[in-house]
C-alpha cells in the first residue's frame, strides 16, 4: 500500500505541473496576444505619420514666359512633367511654374490683379488657370514662384496664393532670393529667420500645409537657422562637369539637413558635358539622390528643356 500511496503522491504532483503549466502557457499567450494588437497600432500611426509628411519625390521643370522659344501648349507641359516623372519610383509630376518674373524695378504677375504696390504690374488675362487645371487632374505638385524684384513680397503672397488655391495641385510659394531686392543683377539681399518666418505666416493664412521654398545658388543668402516649413532650392550653374556640380550640391544638402532640399540644372552653359549622356535627366538625378538624401525636388531648367524632351510637331 506503501508503493500506491506514492505512486497517488507522485500523480497529483504530476497533475498540479500539468495545470501550471497549462495556465502559464495561457497567460504567455494572452501576454502575446496584448502586445500584437498594440504593435499594429503604433506601426499604423507611424505609417500614418510618413505618409502625411509627403516624402514622395518631386521630379519636372521649371517654367518661365522668359526661358522658352514658343509656349509648347497645355498638353505639352502636363505630358512632359508625367515623362519626367516616370523616370523615378515614388515621384510626383511637378514643377518650379513662375508666375511673377522681373519688371524694371518691380514684379510682372501673368494674371488679373488689383494690387496697392505699384510695382506689382500684371496681365489682363490669366495664363494660368487652364494649365493648373490640368495639373490638378494629372496629380502634379506645383510651386507658384515670383521674381519680387523691389516689389512687396508680403502682398504678393496673398495675392498669387489666394488667387489660386483652390487648385489642388499648389503645394506652396517660392521666391527667387537671386531677385529680391535686387534688379540689375541675380543678388539679393539675404533671408534673415524672422523674415522667413513672417513669410510663412502669411502663407499659412491661406493655407496652413503650403511651403515655402528659397531659392539662390549662395548658402549665406539663405536664413542662418530658420528650417521647418522651408525648401531650399539651389539653381546654382557654370560647371565643368557632373562631379563639379554634384559635389557642389551636396554641400547645399548638407547645410540645410535635415530640411529637404530641391536643385535646378539643364542650364545651357553646361550642356557641354550633359549632351554626352543618354538620359540628361536621369543620369544626373541619380548622382544627385544617391549622394543627397534630403533631396525632395529635380527640376530641369526651360532654357534648355526643349533640347531635352522636343515638343512633337504639329
């Protein structure tokens, strides 16, 4: 009876095992089964969180009435922008689109206005709509940029921005610092943070998720600290080489990271080196994004665009 009793004994001790067992097995299940549904959760408000923020690629030109032989027509500039793009994974359709260029001392705007400063001048028809229309349909990102020249940039923000923001497609307000303050020569007078910051202010009146990009070729023209809400977009030109103008940006990028940075390029001076590759664009757009990691916007030039991606013939 002795050898039964131990053998019960050892029985029931094998069974309150079993049952622990069971229930930590249950218990690590549960605590498994918490964290899962947290951790997707979390993984959803980060993904959330970057597809917000807009790191998609910004890949086109830039268009002026002054950089182009002949206007191409509508069809032209949204065919050419999706040509671009197509180049890239993750890229939008865009472009630097110039709505105010220099005037004597001031700024011509190409659309219907009623402005107060007198250097502000303008046309008395639009010549915007009908293409921004078309960029609103094809997905385009689309800068709105003007040349102020001694022109009030604090009315001009409202001016070009309210006229046209109900167009999806506008993304933020650009100033070429080369012209701001400066007439005779592409100078001008350096961005101080404040006074950045007071252009944001009006911008984001209009609209509080429009950017505001500065555009020069010269790091000092560009605010000393001033970086969220700002592109910085440098057309610098004049090179001997890929490697020289590569090398160059890359110091832009580096400066204003981690800020997102845009570049200009395709400038006639430099097709003496560009002509030799196959694919201008995509040639030196890979030197650029795999050397830039801020890099958010590539925008050939109109001066030479032609060159590059012909209108088909009529």
């Amino acid at each position: 009876m002795k050898g039964l009793g131990e053998l019960i004994f050892i029985n029931k001790k094998l069974n309150v095992m079993k049952y622990r067992i069971i229930l930590l097995f249950i218990l690590l299940v549960y605590l498994i089964s918490c964290k899962s549904e947290n951790l997707p959760q979390d993984e959803t408000i980060d993904n959330s969180i970057i597809e917000n923020s807009d790191t998609s690629l910004r890949t086109g030109y830039r268009f002026s009435s002054y950089g182009i032989e002949y206007d191409a027509g509508v069809d032209y500039w949204v065919n050419v922008g999706k040509e671009i793009s197509k180049k890239y994974s993750n890229s939008s359709p865009a472009s630097i689109w110039i709505v105010g260029v220099l005037r004597d001392n001031g700024t011509y705007l190409n659309f219907p206005v009623e402005p107060q400063d007198t250097l502000i001048k303008y046309s008395d028809s639009d010549y915007n709509e009908e293409i921004l229309n078309q960029f609103d349909k094809n997905g385009f990102k689309i800068w709105l940029q003007v040349e102020p020249g001694n022109a009030s940039v604090e009315e001009l923000i409202p001016l070009v921005l309210n006229k046209y923001k109900h167009h999806p497609c506008v993304i933020g307000f650009g100033v070429d610092v080369e012209w701001y303050k400066s007439v005779d020569e592409p100078d001008g007078e350096p961005v101080a943070d404040a006074l950045a910051q007071s252009w944001l202010g009006l911008i984001h009146s209009v609209n509080p998720d429009y950017k505001l990009f500065l555009k020069h070729w010269l790091i000092e023209k560009m605010p000393p600290t001033k970086r969220d809400n700002i592109v910085f977009i440098d057309d610098s030109q004049m090179f001997n080489s890929m490697e020289q103008m590569v090398s160059e940006f890359e110091d832009w990028g580096k400066q204003f990271a981690p800020a997102k940075v845009g570049f200009q390029f395709g400038y006639p001076y430099d097709k003496k080196w560009w002509s030799d590759f196959d694919d201008p664009m995509k040639t030196i757009s890979k030197e650029i994004l795999d050397r830039i990691p801020n890099t958010q916007g590539l925008y050939w030039v109109d001066f030479t665009l032609f060159d590059v991606f012909p209108p088909k013939k009529q």
